[in-house]
C-alpha cells in the first residue's frame, strides 16, 4: 500500500462554487486504480461540500478503493492536531458570524477547560472502570481539543506538514471506498435499488474529514473488555464537536456529555438547555453506531451512520447547523426559527450497510 500511494496521481484542485467570491476548496489526490467513475463521483461530491460553505481554505484529500469489511461501504481517515481548550475557544468566537454561532460560543465554558461527564475511567470515583459517569473537569483532556486538519484550517488555526498514518504522507484526510458492493454514479434518475449512492457515501465521508468526529468513540474501544481502563486525562480526544454534546444528566451538571453508554445523547448549542438532534452513542456500550454520528434511522442527515440500497443521501440542515458552529461558515444560514426542525432529508431504505470513520 505505501508503495501504491507513493505513486499517487497528481492532485486535482477543485475549486468553489462558480460565481462564489469565496469558497471552499479540494485538493484530490487519488491512488492508482482508482476508476475514472469513482473519481467524478468522489470529485461531485466534494463539489456538494464547496456549494455549502463560504471558507477560503483548500483541504487536501487521498482517495482510494480497496476491500473492506463486509459491512462496511466505505472508511475515511483523518489526521488529527492538538489544541489548547481556549485557542479553539477564542477561534470559534472570531469565526462566528451567523445567529447559531453567536448562541453557541455564547455557551461555551468560560476558562481553560471544559468540564464534562465521563466514565469507564480508572480514576472513576465509582471504581476502576465503572459505567456510572462522574463529572470530570480539571486534566489533560479538559483542556486539549483534538481537531482534524480540515476543520482547523477552517478556524485559521496553523500546523505543520503531515498525513494519515497507514494512507497518506501530505493530506487532512484518506477516503476509501469498498470494492465488495454495487454502486450507482448517476443520481439525476434517482439511486438504483441494488445500488448504493456513491457521491452521496462520498459526502458523508468527506464530513468527518471537516470535523463531524466524536472522542467518544476513543472512550469506547478504550475501555474494559477493549482495552483499558486507562486515567480521564489519557483520553485528549475531545472534539469541536464534542463541545455541544450533551444529555439530560450532562446538562442538570452544567458540562458536556462524553460517556459511552447507552442513555440519550443529543446536540445543542444553547449549553444543552434545547435539544436538538440525537447522536449515535457508541459501537460498544451504546447503541452499536459510531458516536461521531447522527443518530441512525431517523433520516436526520447525510452524518447518519447507515446507507440502504436505493437511498439518495443528502446534505440537511441539522448536518448544516452542526458544522456552522464547529467552524464552518455556512453560504445560506437557515434561519433560526428552523434550527428545532430535526428529521428532514435521510430515511432509511431496504437493509442498510454501515459507513465507518477510521480512527
């Protein structure tokens, strides 16, 4: 594989919208093998993302196809940097521009860390790896947010040269799509029934590269039986995301919600005082779907976790709000009074398939 990429073709420079004074943009890059069909797909779907947000910032790409689980329909990879909690605080207050964005960093916690509840932690005042979550609020990973290199670029927060371990040497993201399914290229006549919708999968992908990723699921492969326990402050995964994760027991306790198990997570940007739309809780002690997603079969978003055969995936406007106030800036803001209706655009077709963030 390494040898594969190091032969990579030349990157394509996809620019923003036409007529956009500003836009975001792609640099793709795809590995030998890639099929002609695969790459004007991938290269429309990154052209979705470009119509949306109005960041003059370019996010480089890899893509490839491969073979993959037998579920899975297709993995992406992020390189991921290290921040203090007030930079990307203090990023996320100079981005904002829209009314989501006010609201939200409105909310977000004053000082140098964020409390949150957590638990399967060693240090767990309940027992070395307890589900019972506790409020934990003053180490390492109160203080450090993780953000993938797209979603940084888009707070003009700088790094330094890097890739993706095991995909990429000079790149925010490595996208791979399985060769093992049917897929269908063309969705101006609708998704064929036996097929998947590859620019829309594409898209999804490309949304955990620009930063719709969760810690948790750090949280949960980590923990016992998966490994672990390991001390709070080891896990220095906490996501812009993360930042408007919550539950009713999170919200009662003033913090975020960051425990892997089963009880209802959801977004907000008002500190949790409103609840928006569901996330996914966790592959192993939640409800089995990643937790850098929407939660599944409720047609929430192009993040959901699962694609039928079929299935046309868009782009919706919880999808929109979401990324709105991790750093994007959005081309066309809803309107506010739009921001609670949660359900619009996804509904599960026929059996569906999973999508999987790499770690």
């Amino acid at each position: 594989m390494q040898r594969t990429l190091a032969s990579a073709a030349a990157g394509l420079l996809l620019a923003g919208a036409a007529g956009s004074a500003q836009a975001l943009s792609f640099d793709l890059s795809f590995i030998d093998g890639t099929g002609v069909a695969e790459q004007n797909s991938f290269i429309a779907a990154a052209g979705l993302w470009s119509a949306q947000f109005n960041d003059n910032v370019t996010v480089k790409l890899t893509v490839g196809t491969g073979a993959l689980g037998s579920s899975i329909l297709a993995q992406a990879g992020s390189r991921s940097i290290s921040y203090s909690y007030t930079d990307v605080r203090d990023a996320l207050v100079a981005d904002a521009s829209s009314a989501a964005d006010g609201t939200a960093v409105a909310h977000l916690a004053a000082g140098s860390s964020v409390g949150m509840l957590i638990n399967r932690t060693s240090d767990n005042p309940n027992g070395a790896g307890s589900a019972t979550p506790y409020v934990d609020a003053s180490g390492a990973n109160n203080e450090t947010v993780s953000l993938n290199a797209a979603n940084a670029r888009a707070l003009g927060l700088g790094f330094g040269d890097g890739g993706v371990s095991g995909g990429c040497t000079d790149c925010d993201g490595f996208i791979q799509f399985s060769t093992g399914f049917n897929w269908d290229h063309d969705r101006s006549n609708g998704i064929d029934g036996n097929a998947y919708d590859f620019v829309g999968i594409a898209a999804h992908e490309i949304g955990h590269a620009l930063g719709f990723v969760s810690g948790v699921d750090f949280l949960d492969f980590n923990s016992p039986p998966n490994g672990g326990p390991f001390p709070a402050n080891a896990f220095t995964f906490l996501s812009s995301l993360d930042l408007f994760r919550f539950s009713a027991l999170s919200t009662a306790s003033g913090v975020i919600d960051w425990t892997a198990d089963n009880r209802d997570k959801y977004f907000s940007i008002d500190g949790g005082a409103t609840a928006g739309a569901p996330f996914s809780t966790s592959i192993t002690f939640g409800d089995g779907r990643q937790a850098s997603h929407w939660k599944d079969n409720l047609g929430l978003g192009i993040m959901d976790p699962t694609a039928g055969p079929g299935e046309l995936l868009s782009i919706g406007t919880n999808d929109l709000t979401a990324f709105d106030v991790i750093g994007w800036n959005v081309a066309v803001v809803p309107e506010p009074a739009t921001y609670a209706l949660f359900g619009l655009g996804l509904v599960a077709v026929g059996s569906a398939a999973r999508r999987r963030r790499g770690a």
